[in-house]
C-alpha cells in the first residue's frame, strides 16, 4: 500500500519518524533489559549480568527484516525478536533473557513507552491551541456575526464566542487524555506471574517504575480498559479537531467569506483552477479525524478479550491504537497553525448579517410588538416584513417603520435598536470571559 501517499500525509511527520520500525524494537528492548535489571535486584538475575545484557545488545544491530518475517509464524512481533535477541547473547546469559515474561508483556509495554512521548507531544500542541484561540476569543470578542442553525442564518453571535467553544472543546479533551495512564504490562503466560509467585507482581510494580510507566492494579492481558480509555481519549481530540476544521471550511465559502486559512505559498492550490485557495488544512483535519473514528471503533469491538489472551482481537488492536495517536498528532499540527494564522474578515461578517436586509432580527422585532399588537400578530408582521426586505432589497427597519399596524404606533429608536444586531448578543461576551478563566484555570 501507497501508505506515503495515502497514510501519512494526515500524520505528524516527526511521530512517524519517532514510531518506526526501529523505534519499536528499541522499545522491547528497553523492556526486556528492565526486566532484566529489576530480576537482578531482586536476587532472580546473577549479579552483573542485565549489565553484560545491554552492553551485548545495545551495541548489537537487530534485523527488522528478519523480526517481520517472524510475525507470520508467530503471530507477534515480540517472538522474532525475543528468538534473534537471545541469539545476540553470549551463551551463559540467554537462560536469562525474557525470564517470566510473554509476547504480550513485550509487545503491550512497547506500545506504552512508544505511545509515552506521543501523548506529551499532544499536549504541548493542545496548549498551543489554547492560547492561539484565547489569542482569537480576545481580539473578536465582540465581532458580530451570523448565527446558524441547520445550516441557515439565525441569530446574531459574536465570532468570539464561537471560538470559546472551538477552546472549550479542544482543552476538554485534553484534560481527558492528560488524565490517561499507560501501564506496564508483566503477568507471565496466563497472566499470574507462573513459577514466581509473589516475585511476579513486585517485579511488575518495579518495572513500572524504572520505565516511567503507571503500574497496573494486576496485569491486564485480556483487561483492555487501559486500550478502551486511551482510543476514546484521543478520539475526543480528534472530535473536538475536526469541529473546528468543519467550521472554518464552512466560514471559507466564498459566498460566505468571513474567514480564510493562513496562506502560504502553494498552500490550498488547485491542480485545474489557478483562482482556487482551497482549505486543505481543514481537509487534512478532517481527513485525519474520520480515520481516527474509524480506529477507534476497531479498538472499542476489541475491548472484551477471550479468556487469559486474545485470538485476533489483541493483534487488531496495535495498527489502530499507534495510527490514532499519529493522526491526532498530525490534525493537531494543522489546528495550531489555523488558529494561529485564521484570518477573520468582519467586514464580511457584517455583510451577511445584511443578506436578509436585516431580517436576520425578526425575533426580537416581534418580542418589541407583542405587548402592543399580540403575540400572533407581532410574529406575523415581523416575517412578513422580513420577506418583504428580501425580495426588495430594502432595509428590514425601513419595511417594519412603514408598516401601517407599526407606524406611529412603536418608538422609532426602540424598533431600530430592535433591528441591530450588536445589540441582540445575549451572554455571547460574558462567555467568552467565562470561558477564558476556565481554559487558563488548569
């Protein structure tokens, strides 16, 4: 598969350089050796030798191609390479090497110590834009623009607010993922530390701790909630991403206008139509969400695991689970540079408030004529003089003053101030300050 083509294009490029082939051999390694080193400390290892380990097979080249050879016959990746490390070994270590553990402690604990720096990565890039969007609620706090719902123009809002939303949204997931721990994973073939008794969940608990990883409550072979927690958690970040790229490439329409991405050179070029700034920024975030929704449904079906190990619902897991985690990395990139560079034309906001000649404002006309004309009555005037300003292109205020059941009988500056937008903004500015003492109270 094309995967340079097709794949990585929404993908953070430096995790994909970070979570290679070499990365994940890197990462059993440092599980193997740790295991090593906690064994030694605890008498099961001859002094000395987890360090004759990893001065062996820290400076020994293993074949990634040999290692994916091996998954076809054994299922895992952690086989091969547990066989070739033993292989690298001076002959009075290998009896040493992998002691207690199984292909799932390998494996399992490699994707965490993988996945440890990525989820680091993804906060940093969630801080970043939470303080370009505070940067954007704080300039367009009292921005007026169009309000829609099902697509159609509503009521008034302030641009600002909209945005509070975009930060509430983006800084609620990453509470959630901050919130996520990835444990170690050691239990031994079924899970209860075979042949070593109470040792086993020591060296568990040990292990955690030298590898910077969260220690489990037992170990979680066919007990997937970390794996669950985790993909709902990035899917979050990857709902909350793909808003506001839905968003903004609804606002780029250029019947709409009323923002633009950052431009860039080549940036949004079209291969047949030189006039074109297409949204590729928010086509890639979105692109990168659906795939990650995608993921995330795989993991979740493979949540309830067979017995003491899964039969092909713990191998469906890996692809989804890493490829999440880059996908998100990678929206989140286009995020920060879209709230960075968003340019916000007002100008066009103010003119598509206009569209209907103002009729944009027919709800709180009617709230001005009720306690005079009815409730029914006041809703039937304030539509009909909406229509007639759209078919002729008149002033919605203009229509309503001449009006014979309005005229002389509602105060001018009462049914004008009625008819402007800016000030028929609810709490769309107290918002905003809400919302900024909540993004910057954690």
């Amino acid at each position: 598969m094309p995967a340079i083509f097709t794949k990585h294009p929404f993908m953070s490029q430096p995790a994909l350089n970070a979570c290679d082939e070499h990365a994940m051999v890197n990462a059993m390694l440092a599980f193997e050796l740790a295991l090593a080193e906690v064994q030694e400390t605890s008498g099961a290892v001859p002094a000395g030798v987890s360090q004759q380990m990893r001065h062996q097979l820290e400076n020994a080249t293993f074949s990634v191609a040999t290692i994916a050879d091996g998954i076809a016959s054994g299922g895992n990746v952690a086989i091969p390479f547990v066989k070739q490390g033993r292989a690298l070994l001076a002959d009075d270590l290998k009896r040493y090497w992998h002691q207690g553990a199984t292909s799932q402690d390998v494996v399992d604990s490699a994707l965490m110590l993988l996945l440890k720096p990525r989820l680091a990565a993804l906060n940093a890039l969630l801080l970043r834009c939470r303080s370009a969007a505070i940067a954007l609620m704080e300039a367009h706090t009292k921005t007026v623009m169009v309000g829609r719902t099902l697509m159609q123009q509503a009521l008034p809002i302030t641009f600002g607010v909209k945005v509070a939303h975009w930060a509430i949204g983006l800084e609620q997931s990453r509470r959630q993922l901050a919130e996520v721990e990835l444990p170690v994973q050691f239990g031994g073939a079924v899970g209860v530390h075979s042949g070593w008794d109470n040792l086993g969940l020591e060296w568990m608990d040990a292990l955690a701790e030298r590898l910077g990883l969260s220690a489990p409550v037992l170990p979680w072979h066919t007990d997937r909630y970390p794996i669950h927690i985790l993909g709902t958690a990035l899917d979050a970040v990857a709902g909350a991403a793909e808003k506001i790229a839905l968003d903004v490439s609804l606002l780029t329409q250029t019947e709409v206008g009323e923002v633009a991405e950052p431009f860039a050179p080549g940036m949004g070029e079209s291969s047949s139509m030189p006039h074109k700034r297409n949204p590729v920024r928010s086509a890639l975030i979105k692109g990168a969400a659906r795939q990650v929704h995608g993921h995330t449904s795989v993991l979740i079906h493979a949540a309830a695991q067979p017995l003491e190990r899964g039969l092909g619902e713990w191998h469906a897991e890996w692809a989804p689970l890493v490829e999440s985690t880059l996908l998100v990395e990678g929206a989140l990139e286009q995020v920060a540079a879209l709230l960075e560079g968003l340019e916000v034309n007002s100008e066009n906001m103010a003119r598509n408030l206009a569209a209907t000649g103002g009729g944009i404002m027919a709800e709180p006309v009617a709230r001005l004529l009720a306690p005079t004309l009815g409730t029914d009555k006041a809703k039937a005037i304030s539509a009909e003089a909406a229509e007639t300003a759209r078919l002729e292109a008149r002033a919605y205020a203009d229509v309503l003053s001449s009006h014979p059941d309005v005229q002389d009988i509602i105060d001018a500056d009462a049914l004008r101030d009625a008819c402007n937008p800016a000030l028929y903004l609810g709490s769309s500015e107290k918002q905003v300050t809400r919302a900024r003492a909540w993004l910057l109270s954690d």
